[in-house]
C-alpha cells in the first residue's frame, strides 16, 4: 500500500511539473436571466458582453506572458455536466493547472461582473489511479456589484482588463 502510494504521489508531481504554471483555461458562460434587462424586454446581448469582458481578461494576462486558452461555453448548457466535464478534459489536455471564469449577469436587481481563478487538481480514482481534474477552492476573486440599469454604460472590456490586471497584483505577491 505505500508503495502504491507513492507511486501516486511521484506520478502527480511529474504531471503538475509538466503543467505550465502559467496556463490556463478562460471560460465565459452568458446569463441572460429573466430580470428587467433580459434579452428577451429589450436588454443587452449578454453573449456579447461576456465575450468582451473574458477577451479584455484574456489580453490582460497574455500580455502578462500567461499562456491563457479562451473556451465558449454553451448557453444555457444543454447538459452541464457534460460540459463542465469537456472543459477539463480540455485543460488537462493542454497542460493549464488554471480555470479562469469570467461573467456578467443581473442578480437581486444588481449586475454583477466577477472574475474568478481556480486550482485544477488530480481527481484520485480507486486507491492511487489520477483519474482526471477536479476545480479546488477559489484562488482569487473579484466582483463589482453595480445597479442592474448600469448595464447600458459599462465598458466590459475595460472592466476585463481593470480585473485581470488586480489579479496580476495578487498573484505577484
């Protein structure tokens, strides 16, 4: 059983050493909720702005020399589990040990934009197989929260780089 175990534990570090720490896998899911600036009363196109804000954060951390991969992401998924799935096939395919999840949407009569990093790490099978990638605990997060009517004079690609560019801070420290 130890041996096992360390086998395990050698196997992960050779794969985590051979992911570039700097790669990562940039998802955008629009949200067109039903609210007072739905699509569907005249609202915004909420694909758009998402695809603005998560372009603004992936230029943000390219530019930074991050190795970042955009992702679209089905709206609404038709199963997303499937599709949760498929994104970290994707990562661990590309080597990225990084989720980056960027959003826009109106909740509570707010609109919300957040930025969010997360840990890809092996998922443990039976005993000591690495059966694939699990999300971990968020490494960084931030969210402005603006009344949902500021939705007409947002710059979703300002925001973006805003954003990205308070996680490049956080992430030198």
């Amino acid at each position: 059983m130890r041996r096992e175990l360390a086998a395990a534990a050698l196997a992960m570090a050779a794969g985590l050493a051979q992911a570039d720490d700097h790669c990562m896998l940039a998802f955008s899911q629009a949200r067109d909720t039903a609210s007072s600036v739905s699509t569907a009363t005249g609202g915004p196109d909420w694909a758009a702005l998402n695809q603005r804000f998560n372009a603004a954060v992936v230029a943000t951390l390219q530019a930074d020399g991050r190795q970042v991969h955009p992702a679209t992401v089905a709206t609404p998924p038709p199963d997303a589990q499937a599709q949760a799935q498929a994104l970290l096939a994707e990562a661990d395919k590309l080597g990225c040990r990084t989720l980056t999840e960027t959003a826009i949407y109106v909740q509570d009569d707010m609109l919300v934009l957040r930025l969010r990093l997360y840990p890809l790490l092996p998922e443990l099978g039976n005993g000591t197989t690495i059966v694939g990638m699990r999300v971990g605990t968020p490494l960084f997060v931030t969210q402005r929260d603006l009344p949902a009517n500021a939705v007409t004079r947002i710059k979703p690609d300002v925001l973006g780089e805003m954003m990205a560019a308070e996680y490049l801070r956080h992430d030198r420290r």
